[in-house]
C-alpha cells in the first residue's frame, strides 16, 4: 500500500476517524494494529522479518533493564548490549547484504559473474527501523530510557506506519512517552497536519517525479547524452531527491501530526547550507544525528585528538554510504562526504589566512552565496555516485557534464529525454517554487504557518489551488510506479 496510491487514501481518513473515536489509553492498539496491516500490505514476508525484530527488541530491553538489577554497579550488561547489536544487524545483513558481500568476494577473486542471490528477503525499511531499534537497546543502557515493559508500545514505536519505509528515524525517548499520552489533535493540528501533507504530494508529485523522468532517461544510457544534457540531469536528480525524500517527510510528519504524534523535522533547507558539515545538520536530520549520538561519539568524537577526530568522521560517513544501499557507489558517496568535511578542516588555516589577507568580510552577502554555491557544487557531485549503478557510470557522466555544449539550450536537445518543452517547463516552475519557499523559510518565514493565520476564505482557496495544482500537474496515473520513493529502497 504506497503512499500515492488509491488504497492508502482510503486507508488514511480510516483509520484517522478510528483514531479520533478511540479512548486515548487505547490508541496505540489502534495504530500498532493499523501499522502491521499497513507494512504486511506491502509484503507478508517483511512483516514477519519485522515482527521477529520487535519480539528480539523488546526482549533485550527487557533482559538489558533486568542486568542493571542484577549489577552491582547498577549498569546494564555490555555483553547483553553487544550480543543484541550483532543479532539485529545479522538480520539487516541477512535481508540486504549477503548479495554485496558475495559479488565483492567473487569479484576480488576474479568469478564476478557467479554471483548469484543470496538475500534471504528485499524487506522494505529494515535499515530504518533497525536504527530505531539499536538506539532504543543502546538508550535502555545508557540509561536513558527505561525498557518499556508494554510489547505492543514497543511495537508500535518500531513499526508506526507513516515512518516504517523511510523515516525519519525517531528515538525511543520521544516517542514512546507519546504513545502513553498521545496529543488531542485539534482543529489547529488538523489543519496544520493536511497543509503538511499536500506541501508533501506537491513536492513528490509534480516535482520529483517529473525531474525523474529526465533523469532516469539520461542515466539509463549515459553514453548517449554529453554537455549540457548530461549536466541538467545531474542538476535536476540533485533536487529529484531532494523533493522525493523531503515530500515523503512532510507527509510522515503531517500524517503523525493528525494522529496525535509529534514527529521531528528531517529537514532544513539543506541546499542553504554553507558548507558540507552544516549540510548534513540538514539533510536527513534523523539519521545524521543517529550517526551522531550512537557512532561518531562513542568512537571519541573530537576528544581524542585531530587525527582521531578525521578518522572517526571517515568511519561515520562509509557507515552512512553502506547504510545507504549495498553497493560501492553508495559507499564512494559517503567517503566523498567525509573527505570534503575532513579536507574542510585541514584548509581551515588556509581559508582563515585569505580572509585576513584580501580582508574579507565573512558576513558578506557575496561571500555567503560563495560558500552556499560551492557546497551546492561538491554535493551534486557526489550525487553522481549515489544515483549511478556503478563507479565507471559515474565517471562518465561526470566527464560528459564537463563537454561544452552551450547551444544545446536553443536547439531543444533538452527536450529529447522524456519531458517536451511543456513538461520542462513546468518542472523549471516547480523548482523555482522549491527554491523560493526554502529562501524564505530560512529567513524565518514559515509559509504554512503564514496561510495558517489567513483568513478561512483564503485558506480554502490556496488548499483547493493546491489540490487542484497536484492534480493537474502531478505524474500520476496509467503506467505510473506510485510506489518509487527512493529512500524507500534503502
């Protein structure tokens, strides 16, 4: 049951009328009920890889609350920690990357072509919910958490449907406390949660979806489409993503936000971000602070040296690359994104020396939009190697972004890569759309928040134009793959 589909949109006002009619101390049967129909919808089989997974879960925090008992130190057990670290990221591996384990053992050895499938399930989320499990076990031992002695809230807080396929990846600390006494939602909340949700299937629907078409028209046969092409598609899978994964964030965090949830923010105008670390303060907040708090500082952080601190930030990011998907582009990517950090550093003497030298002025507007323009440029790099099946892919289409071809914007060569002239057009008005409201909510201008307070004609209008707008403009209908988010692969 994919978000943009026919049956979720019956699904939804379900089980939100449901929601609204149940008593508040039984709401999360309700929704963890809701959540296993929703994921088994998808595919029995990861329903029951993630059942196994709630049961190991909620058995371990219970045997990790019991050790601090049992100590006399009153800690939890490492051991117990440890041995149900390695049970559940034996299952990640089992579900999806015994695959890429086996193709890089045989291709070392010369016998790539053997390979065969060896992935026991393709199991829609795992990496996600897996996150969500491991730091409610580690938080349950640093005592951060009491276990929760209810299975099915635990359930729940692993498996809330809106966030099962592709986040954002919330602690145990605060959800579960919202499981026990869930929000009265509103009319306020309501509103705030549908303007959510439409902001969400505008972004996927006529945005994303439609830079798609062009972008998996140039990499299916990259060879085919050199200069200005090739370097459009680069651009627009930049933002393709973008909207794909923050559309899907806003309608998780609309969604929660009319069941009583509140639900972090995932993201913050990400490509505004003036250099590589303050991107990944914006880009997927949940996993980048789960990296945070569960991986870069038990390895030591910056604590233990400037060395140490570029090593660990290594680790974090090829950790985040695997995360990411079973392949060594996707892990190129993440060390891409670790050496630009680290490479950030270590010019840092270097940058401060020519700002004193040429007298700079750091708050310039003109120096801002350099630091924002070369971190945009190092990003859609890298980029390349997310988006391409394979490392040489993504050498050729970076070097065939670099052919000169500037008279390819009047012959309507870029027209010739599923979307005509129309089609581009509007796909160039959705990113200016895209672009403008992150400007202004950087600024502190929440455009939601800004409708909110208008008066109710107005806010009818702008619903409708923007119902009417996702209609009308979206890629939907026959032959379209509704169920295509692309972090819901990972």
């Amino acid at each position: 049951m994919p978000l943009v589909s026919t049956e979720f949109f019956i699904f939804l006002p379900i089980v939100v009328v449901i929601n609204f009619l149940v008593p508040r101390k039984f709401k999360y049967v309700w929704l963890f009920v809701t959540s296993l129909f929703f994921y088994a919808s998808i595919d029995v089989k990861s329903a029951a890889v993630l059942v196994i997974s709630i049961a190991f879960s909620y058995g371990f925090g219970l045997l990790l609350e019991k050790s601090k008992l049992n100590s006399a130190t009153g800690k939890a057990s490492k051991g117990i920690l440890a041995f149900a670290i390695v049970i559940h990221i034996a299952i990640l591996i089992a579900c999806k990357y015994l695959n890429f384990i086996e193709k890089t053992i045989l291709s070392l050895s010369g016998r790539g072509e053997e390979a065969v499938n060896l992935n026991l399930l393709a199991t829609l989320g795992v990496s996600f919910y897996m996150l969500k499990i491991i730091g409610y076990l580690i938080d349950v031992y640093r005592d951060d958490l009491i276990a929760e002695k209810n299975p099915l809230k635990v359930g729940l807080y692993v498996s809330f449907f809106p966030q099962i396929t592709q986040g954002p990846i919330e602690r145990a600390k605060n959800m579960l406390p919202q499981f026990n006494f869930p929000l009265t939602v509103d009319y306020d909340m309501l509103r705030d949660g549908i303007l959510e949700i439409i902001w969400g299937y505008f972004l996927k629907l006529v945005v994303a979806d439609r830079l798609a078409i062009y972008v998996n028209n140039v990499y299916t046969t990259p060879e085919m489409a050199v200069g200005f092409t090739t370097l459009v598609a680069t651009v627009f899978y930049t933002f393709e993503i973008y909207t794909d994964f923050a559309g899907y964030s806003h309608i998780v965090i609309g969604i929660s936000r009319i069941l009583g949830i509140d639900v972090m923010e995932n993201f913050k105008c990400p490509y505004l971000a003036s250099s590589i670390a303050g991107f990944w303060r914006r880009w997927h907040i949940s996993l980048s602070t789960w990296l945070r708090d569960y991986l870069y500082i038990p390895l030591g952080g910056n604590r233990k040296g400037t060395a140490r601190k570029y090593l660990n930030i290594m680790i974090v990011f090829f950790v985040s690359g695997l995360w990411h998907g079973a392949g060594w582009t996707f892990v190129v990517w993440g060390i891409l994104h670790g050496l630009f950090q680290v490479i950030g550093y270590v010019l840092k003497p270097v940058r401060d020396w020519c700002v004193n030298v040429f007298k700079v002025e750091r708050n310039a507007f003109s120096h801002r939009v350099l630091k924002v323009a070369v971190t945009f440029l190092l990003v859609n790099f890298a980029w390349v190697f997310f988006r391409a099946t394979s490392i040489s892919e993504a050498l050729l289409i970076i070097k065939n972004s670099f052919v000169f071809t500037p008279w390819m914007l009047a012959d309507g060569s870029l027209f010739k890569h599923g979307l005509d002239n129309a089609d581009f057009f509007v796909a160039i008005v959705g990113l200016i759309i895209v672009v403008v409201t992150d400007l202004v909510n950087y600024n502190g201008f929440v455009i939601r928040e800004r409708i909110l307070k208008q008066g109710i004609w107005i806010r009818y209008i702008i619903v409708i134009a923007a119902i009417i707008s996702i209609l009308v403009f979206g890629i939907w209908g026959p032959g379209y793959d509704s169920s295509a988010f692309i972090y819901q692969v990972f």
